[in-house]
C-alpha cells in the first residue's frame, strides 16, 4: 500500500502481537473513541481491519459518523495480500 494510507488494526494488544498487516498500527477498538484527535492527525484515508471484519466495521461506522474518510478492510491477514487499489 502507498504510504498516503493508513492501516489501524483494532484487535487487542495481544491479538496484534501474534501477526498483523506490515506497516499497521494497532489502536484497540476500545481505544478508537478516545484517540479521535491522533486518528484524525493520520494520513487518510485510514483503512481498518481485525480478525474477521466484525470490530473494524464497528470502528469504520463509528469514524465515518466523525467525519474521518476511512475503510474496513476485513481481516487483517486480507489487507496484507491487497494493493492499494483496493482501497481506491
């Protein structure tokens, strides 16, 4: 992916530990509301994954509502093998 982009990751400290997306950052989803400022501080647009889509929909609705340009990327193990025209 180019480097305009953002990967948040918003498993658990733990779940991020044992693999992620090369290049991602890891801000737990329970952290996403009280971390708006930083996100919104990111090179955009931020595209969001987990383990199975489910917590990073949860956080791209919940950007999105704020304004932020963002993107669920699913999986996360997906947005490692995806270009950045997937997220065009």
């Amino acid at each position: 992916m180019k480097n305009d982009k953002t990967i948040i990751d918003v498993r658990t400290p733990l779940e991020f530990m044992g693999g992620n997306a090369p290049g991602s950052i890891n801000i737990p989803l329970n952290e996403i509301g009280e971390r708006i400022d930083e996100i919104k501080q990111m090179p955009h647009p931020i595209v969001l994954c987990c383990a199975s889509g489910n917590r990073s929909g949860q956080a791209t609705s919940f950007l999105r509502s704020m304004g932020i340009d963002c993107k669920n990327g699913g999986c996360w193990f997906e947005v490692t093998m995806l270009n950045e025209n997937d997220f065009a």
